[in-house]
C-alpha cells in the first residue's frame, strides 16, 4: 500500500493519506498487530478500524468518491455487511487465523467492501446515506449482542491466549461483543446524524 502510495503521490491528498499510512503501520506493525493474534477483542477492534476508519481514509487518499462504481446503496450495503459476518463465522474466522493468504484475503475484502459501501454513501442523498449506515450500524449491533450473548467462546484461536491477559475465553468474546454493539456502532450512527443535520442545515431559509 504504502508502494502505491508513493507511485501516486501527485494525486493524493496529504491528510488522509498520512492518516492512511499511519492506520495502516498501527494496525499492522506496532505491537497492537501481534496482540491482535492473543486477544478475540483486539481482532474485533482492528477490523471495525478497518472499515469505519481506514476505508474511508483510502477513499480520502485515494479520490475514489469520485468513481463511479456499479451496483446500488442497498446492495454494497448488503455485501459489506454480509462480508464482515461471513469472516467473524468461527469456521472461516479460525482458518484466516491459521493461513496467511487467508488472512490477507479477509482483510482486503474488510477494506474493499467496505470502501465501496462508503462511496456509495458519500455520492447519495442525505436520506438514502443515513438508512444506509443505520442499516449497517443494525448489522454491526446484531452481530455484537449475538457475540456478547452467545453461550460459549467460539473463536479456537485464541481459547489458549487469553489466560495471559486475565480473560477467560467467553469474557474475551463477551468484550468483543460489546465493542462491537455499542462503540462502533455509534461510529455509523453520528456519521448518519451528521449527514441528517447538514442536509437539514442546507435546506434552511437564508
């Protein structure tokens, strides 16, 4: 990333793009990457980074707000949701753990999905944009209440970590859960606020 970064340094805007590059050494260079592969709540908090922060950085860095890419709101919203489900399944979610390609598959997929979803937001009216991340903030919340509640610890990779940080493998899960239920959920509920209020605030009378 940071390669293509450099190659298309004339085109990029310097805030997001340092913001980028600064995510992306957080997430995977500093300790927080290897603490990602102890702890269940680290791995949730970095891929809800992922999409909530370094997507749209990307799309910032990039100009990719100015693309016009196929498909609708609904469906990107759909796809992105569907893709951040399908690798927090325990099955694929052990196997990226364990296999590198798998591992970096999930992660540009996170980022990819998640990007377009954000263009297309960004490019549509204020109403459709904030059912679009209330949408998504629904199928975060659902999938962090269904872990906080769930009645055992799913997630093989990390049953013999977290004794170390003083979790037990379920508490590990219940925090991840939560995580994901309240704080970033919230992420995508200010962003449609914010999005509802300027809309708002450019139809008022001069």
């Amino acid at each position: 990333m940071v390669g293509v970064a450099y190659w298309k340094r004339e085109r990029l805007r310097a805030a997001p793009t340092h913001g980028l590059i600064g995510i992306f050494c957080f997430l995977y260079i500093s300790p927080f990457c290897a603490l990602g592969s102890a702890l269940f709540t680290v791995r949730i908090v970095h891929d809800v980074i992922l999409a909530a922060v370094f997507a749209p950085l990307l799309i910032g860095a990039f100009r990719l707000e100015e693309k016009s890419l196929p498909g609708s709101l609904t469906l990107w919203t759909v796809v992105h949701a569907i893709t951040f489900w399908v690798w927090h399944t325990p099955f694929l979610y052990e196997l990226a753990m364990r296999n590198e390609a798998v591992f970096w598959l999930m992660q540009i997929s996170i980022v990819a999905t998640a990007a377009a979803w954000w263009v297309k937001v960004i490019r549509s009216p204020a109403p459709a944009a904030a059912t679009g991340l209330l949408a998504t903030m629904v199928a975060m919340g659902t999938l962090g209440a269904l872990l906080t509640f769930a009645h055992r610890a799913y997630y093989a990779p990390h049953w013999l970590t977290t004794r170390l940080w003083g979790l037990s493998p379920m508490e590990d899960q219940q925090i991840a859960g939560i995580i994901m239920w309240a704080p970033a959920s919230l992420v995508y509920l200010i962003a449609a606020l914010t999005i509802l209020y300027r809309s708002l605030g450019s139809r008022a009378p001069v």
